[in-house]
C-alpha cells in the first residue's frame, strides 16, 4: 500500500510502499496501540515514516559524521 506522510523534519510530503493494510493504519491512528504491535513485519524505519514521514535518508543527513 502507498503510504503518504509529511516529514516533520522536512516538511516535504513522502510516500513509500509497505506491506501494510488500510485496517492497521486506522488501528494505529486510534493512539490506543503501539506501533510495534500494529506493525510486526516493518523495519524500525519503516515504523518511523508511518509514525513521523522520517525516511531513514534524512535521518542519515541529520546525523551524519563530518
């Protein structure tokens, strides 16, 4: 499923393909769940981008080393 979120790093608007349903994305939304829980089969990027719209490329450039 194409998954669209604003990085709230960035602001840029982002979508990525997860194995994810409509189902678990409105369960997510209730606030009543850990992410973890809802979404056993992401990564913990892939977490990330649903929970914040953070890819894990801006993460990199964040944090990178000089």
């Amino acid at each position: 499923m194409i998954v669209k979120r604003k990085s709230e790093i960035s602001g840029k608007q982002r979508t990525l393909d997860l194995d994810v349903t409509q189902e678990q994305l409105d369960k997510y939304a209730t606030g009543d769940y850990l992410i973890q829980d809802v979404f056993p089969n992401l990564t913990p990027d892939q977490r990330e981008f649903i929970k914040t719209g953070i890819t894990s490329e801006e993460w990199n450039n964040m944090f990178k080393e000089d």
